[in-house]
C-alpha cells in the first residue's frame, strides 16, 4: 500500500514536469507563429507554470464543474453519507472526503482531489436509485480506495492537463485553417529547431496524453477493486454493482473524453454483439467487467 502510494506522488511529480516541458513548447511555437519574438518564451513559460499550478490546486473544482456535481445533503442523501461514515473506520482515512451528487440516470461515480485531505467523492442520482445498500457500499469503497492509494491526485491533474493540451491543439489547428502563420525565413536556427520540436509536441501531445491517461485509470481500477473489498469485506457487493453498472444502459450527460477515466466504470456506453465477451483494449479507459469480476472472485 505504501509503495503504490509513494509511487503515485513520484509519477504525479514526473507528469506535472513534463506537462510543463510539453506546454512551454507548445505555447513557443504558437507565440512564434504569432510574430511575439523575443516575449515568447516568457509567455510559455509564464502559461505552463501557471496551468500547472491551476491543474493541481484547482482540477478538483473543474472536475466538478465539468459534470456540474452539487453537494449531498444528509436530507437527501442519507443512505449515501451513512455508508461513508461507517468505511472511514476501515478505509484507515484520517479526513472524510466531501460528498457531491451528479443529477444523471446513469449509475456512476468518482473521486477528485489533490490528496486526502482535499477528497471528493462524487455518485449520480443513478447510482443512488438502482444501487441496494451493499452494492452502494462496494462503489463508495473503491472511490475510497483511489484516495488512499493518491490515484485521485494523479487522475485528476492528468485529465486536467490533457484537457488543456488537447485545447491548444483545437487552438493552434483554428488559427492555421485561418492563415495564421506567414514566412518563417527571419527566424534564427535555434528558433526553428524549437518551433520544430513545439509542432511535433502539439501534433502527438493529445494522442500520448490519452494513452497515459488511459494506461494510469486501467491499471488503478484493479488495485482499487481490491482495495475495497479490504474495506467491506464484501466482494458480492462490488460484483454486484459492476454487473448493474455495466448493464445500464443510460448515458452520462456530462461526460466527456478528458473526465471518463475517472469513473468506475466507463460513462460512454457502446453496443456489443449479443454473448461476445467486452474486452480491454489500447483505447479502453477501463478494464472490461468480466475481467474485473474475476480478479474479484480469485481474491483468497
């Protein structure tokens, strides 16, 4: 338990610097190809600084902005805030995290925050309606799980980032169907080679950003499974809430491509052939159901 965790700040710390290094870049080369000179490099580097410290402060906050998460309230959300106080005595968590609600039919949930102390933990009304106590507890306990563990800082502030690479790519590729970029011969060598590298790091940035956001979530999913039957000592209730969770239907209104790594399981439904089992690929932001309930079954 130690190690992961102390191994998830280490590769927080890895990503945020390469966030840095990536953006600096990026924002070089658009302000290059907007005539800035010499402000360019202080403009990126002012930029990527200040995104990456918005990223890890606020994400938790945009995160749930994003999917336009409220707060839970005891009136309301009784069941809810009953199953979090009786996991805080076995998740070993020194804070609770706070709980918000999303008003959507599909059965979901996440958590956000830069570290424990700072946690969210987020479920749709969905969940909440289709969930018995068990299977509410099985879910609360793995979003508890990626708290312990800090997959919430390292989920979090990457889908933040790659939120914001991915918008100055849409940018950057606006301003060049428009014309933007006129003759380059006064700029010097140097100059050229970093504009060079910059237009590699905006055109793949958005495909490795996704791949790394899609590798972390798939590999913390498993952890957290079994971190949570830790905690309940319950794997049932966990199988049980993935079953329903997989076989709802609905979709998710607020999700979206740089949030969906974040839920317990994937918020964009698509159709499978009839007795064709789900499984995980390059792309797939979680792994399948089936592959999780059979780690969860083959728990000694």
């Amino acid at each position: 338990m130690f190690r992961n965790i102390r191994k998830n700040k280490i590769e927080s710390g890895i990503i945020v610097a390469i966030f840095i290094i990536v953006i600096t870049l990026i924002v070089y080369y658009i302000c290059h190809a907007l005539r800035l000179g010499s402000l360019s490099i202080v403009i990126a580097l002012v930029f990527s600084i200040a995104t990456a410290w918005g990223s890890y402060y606020y994400s938790d906050k945009i995160v749930l902005s994003v999917n336009r998460a409220r707060p839970a309230t005891k009136e309301e959300d009784l069941k809810l805030v009953n199953i979090l106080d009786s996991l805080m005595v076995a998740s070993g968590l020194e804070y609770k995290p706070r709980l918000y609600v999303v008003d959507d039919p599909q059965p979901n949930a996440f958590a956000t925050g830069r570290n424990p102390k700072n946690a969210v933990v987020c479920v749709t009304t969905g969940l909440l309606e289709k969930l018995d106590y068990y299977e509410l507890e099985g879910v609360v306990a793995h979003e508890l799980s990626h708290i312990k563990n800090y997959d919430i800082l390292l989920s979090c502030v990457v889908s933040v980032m790659v939120g914001f690479i991915v918008m100055l790519a849409d940018l950057f590729s606006r301003f060049l169907f428009w014309g933007g970029i006129g003759d380059r011969d006064s700029d010097s060598k140097g100059n050229g080679i970093l504009m060079l590298i910059g237009l590699i790091f905006l055109i793949l940035s958005p495909i490795f950003g996704s791949l790394m956001q899609l590798a972390l979530s798939r590999k913390r999913e498993f952890l957290a499974d079994s971190t949570a039957v830790e905690f309940t000592r319950n794997p049932e209730g966990l199988i049980s809430a993935l079953q329903k969770l997989d076989a709802d239907e609905n979709q998710l209104q607020t999700a979206n491509s740089a949030t969906a790594n974040m839920y317990i399981v994937n918020p964009f439904k698509k159709n499978t052939k009839e007795g064709k089992k789900k499984s995980s690929s390059i792309w797939s932001t979680h792994p399948s159901i089936e592959d999780r309930i059979e780690a969860l079954r083959n728990l000694n």
